[in-house]
C-alpha cells in the first residue's frame, strides 16, 4: 500500500511540475512538439531538484505537533537536571538491544562488531565548535568507530567543525534523538519539562494552514480554471502568472517537508 501511495504521490508530483512549465514553454514556443520536449527536459530536472533539496530538510518534519512538543519537553526535562538524567535514561534505551557499559559522561556498546559511544550532551545553547573539541577530547582514548552525540541544538556550522575532527560524528538534535532513539525504541523519559508558551497565532501557524499537502487540491482547481479562462480573455499574461503562483502552491503544498511527514532513518 505504502509502495502505491509513493508511485501516486509521485506522478501528481511531475504532472503538476510538467503542468507549470507547459504554460509557460507553449506561451513562447509556437511548435507542441518542441513544447512537450523542452517542459519534459525542465521537468526532469526540477524534480531532481527537489528531491534533493528535501533529502537535506531537517527531521522535525516528520513528527506530529504532539511529538515535537514531548521531543522539546523531554531535552528540557535533562538540560534542567544533572546530567546523570540523560545518562541513565539512554543507558536504560540501550540495554533493550545491547550490552552497553555506562562511563561518567557517555555510554559504549557494540553492534555488528563495531563500537559506538552514545555522548548526551545537553545545554541551554546550541552545541558549538568548542563543545565539540572537548567531546572528541573526552573519547579520543576509546576504540570506538562512531559517536552518537545527542544534544539539544547545534550551530549552523557545526557539521563543517565535526568534518576536520578524525572520527565519526553523528550529532542528533532533541527532534531527532526523539525519532531515531527514543520513538524507535519506544522508550522516553519519566518526566517533561514544558515551558509556558503564548497562544497567539503565528506567521508559522498560517502557513501551516495554508502550505499543508490537503490545501493543494484547491491549488490545482484554482490554477486550471485560470489557465483555461486565459483562452478567451485578452489578458492572457496575467491569467498564466496567476495560475503559475497558484501551480507553485500546489507543488509546494504536496512536497513540502516543513508541513508534511517522512519516514526516518537508521543512524545505527
């Protein structure tokens, strides 16, 4: 079923891209032939676009507003504790599946002949380049072959800062320690730790409402009703930029990451 949900998903997908293209190719190109070519080319190629754009979108995408809310009280929960709190719960994750052997800062476990070291490091602020040198310095003596380090958020340049150290980093966020450990395991915390919020309405709560994957229907509809309409009133160059923004609604709402779900991945 998932397989043929992905294949339908797919084809509304190209069709909507190749739909958009079209109307503007066949505004300046007078041969169909030429049309379908160059639109199927431009297709082809956006598409590949955004399948990799959306490979690099982060993994909050993926959960609920109900998990995102228990992800962030649960890294509250061990950033306004001792650090043996989030110890001692990973270590407890760990030991449904492993044999893993708790130090002072971090937890070693072995699978498939490979050693890893899960490190909680949990603060107020964003994981940075020094937070990173003194992890490496506190596991360079271990044989180990990568780090799993579990953190509340992390530096926009982190990732380069973690490509210059000679070992292997996987640093997971509060959303993603929640998705690929805590959710895969189906264990979590005891306790949470929720701050008060305010309840007004967000820039970020409209767009939720109105770049979601069920608004796109209405996109669609909207844009073939114009494009239609720019065959018979003169205007035809606003009737095609309306029904292209609306066309881009439509592509945007169905593929977005921000306000639709994917599937997480293995990090071990």
């Amino acid at each position: 079923m998932k397989t043929f949900n992905q294949i339908i998903t797919t084809i509304i997908r190209i069709s909507l891209i190749f739909l958009l293209f079209f109307i503007w190719v066949r505004y300046y190109v007078d041969s169909l032939v030429l049309t379908i070519i160059i639109t199927s080319v431009l297709t082809l190629a956006f598409d590949f676009l955004l399948i990799y754009l959306n490979k690099k979108k982060n993994i909050k995408a993926s959960l609920k507003k109900e998990e995102i809310a228990m992800a962030e009280g649960f890294c509250n929960n061990f950033i306004f504790n001792k650090k043996t709190t989030a110890l001692n719960f990973y270590f407890q994750l760990l030991q449904k599946e492993f044999s893993p052997i708790k130090k002072t800062e971090f937890i070693i476990f072995e699978k498939n002949n490979k050693n890893f070291i899960l490190f909680p490091y949990y603060k107020f602020n964003k994981l940075n380049g020094e937070d990173l040198v003194y992890v490496f310095n506190k596991v360079k003596s271990f044989d180990f072959d990568k780090v799993i380090l579990c953190v509340n958020d992390v530096d926009a340049n982190i990732k380069e800062i973690a490509d210059k150290l000679p070992a292997k980093f996987i640093i997971l966020n509060k959303y993603e320690s929640y998705e690929k450990l805590m959710k895969k395991c189906n264990i979590f915390p005891s306790e949470i730790f929720n701050f008060n919020e305010k309840t007004n309405l967000k820039f970020e709560n409209f767009l939720e409402l109105s770049l979601n994957k069920k608004r796109a229907s209405g996109y669609i509809f909207a844009s073939i009703v114009l494009l239609i309409s720019s065959f018979f009133v003169k205007v035809t160059i606003y009737y095609l930029v309306m029904s292209s923004v609306l066309l881009l609604l439509s592509i945007f709402s169905f593929i977005n990451p921000f306000y639709n779900k994917k599937l997480p991945e293995s990090i071990f």
